[in-house]
C-alpha cells in the first residue's frame, strides 16, 4: 500500500510540474503574440484599389527604421514605440506614375500614419490607433 501512495504522490507530482511548465510556455508564447512585430512584414488589411494589385505593406526594424510602401509610392520612417504608444515619423514621398486617386491615397496614409498615438497587436493583427484605425496583417509567407 506504500508503495501504491508513493507511486501516486510521484504522478500528481509530475503533473503538477507538466501544468506549471506548460502555463509558463502558454505565457511566454500570449507575450510574444502581444509583441510590436519588429522585423515581419504587415499588409493592410484591405483590398487593393481598382486597377491595381498593391496594397500597403509596412516594416519596422528593431531600431525602429520602417519602410513603408504605399498605394502608389513608398517612404522611409521612423517609428518610436514605448510600451502601447507608437509616435510615427515620416520622410518625403518616392513619387511613382499612378492615377491621382491613388496618390490621393498615398496622401491620405502618410497623414493617418502621422496621427497615430497607440497600437495593439491581437495574434496576426496589427491595429494602429490615431485619428483613423489601420488594421495589419502580419505576412506568414
């Protein structure tokens, strides 16, 4: 009979240990989804534009650089992120031939961009907070 309750008290004992270090992992794994993804590639998450297949992808290095492609152009930024608040700044505009509702686009971004005040990251969504909310995808290619 000894021998049964010693048997049992070292299986309750392993699963204890295997509940503690699985909700360690769980933790570790539900911080790092809740990260600011530095160095992955983030799609708006929206259609493209008529007449066009692109859409706007964004990139943040850990330094903060950020290349940013628009509807129609790109620019280079730099993003300061502490904790929830992100402050975004901008460069000039790499003009490309596009149609003008489609640099108006390209302006429309660059001034949300420039608004945002705070993000969030929910899985494989990225949302920027501001005047006007962008939702990214985090790009799994």
């Amino acid at each position: 009979m000894d021998r049964l309750w010693l048997t049992s008290a070292r299986a309750m004992a392993l699963a204890c240990c295997v509940v503690a270090a699985s909700g360690a992992i769980c933790g570790a794994a539900r911080a790092a989804e809740a990260a600011f993804p530095y160095g992955r590639e983030l799609m708006l998450d929206v259609p493209p534009m008529k007449g066009s297949k692109r859409v706007p992808m964004l990139e943040v290095d850990e330094k903060g650089l950020a290349d940013i492609d628009l509807w129609c152009g790109s620019v280079k930024g730099q993003m300061v992120i502490a904790g929830d608040t992100i402050t975004i700044l901008t460069g000039n505009k790499s003009e490309g031939s596009c149609p003008p509702e489609r640099a108006q686009a390209d302006d429309d971004m660059l001034a949300a961009l420039n608004q945002v005040t705070n993000w969030k990251r929910e899985g494989e969504i990225l949302t920027l907070i501001g005047a006007r909310s962008m939702r990214f995808r985090l790009q799994t290619n």
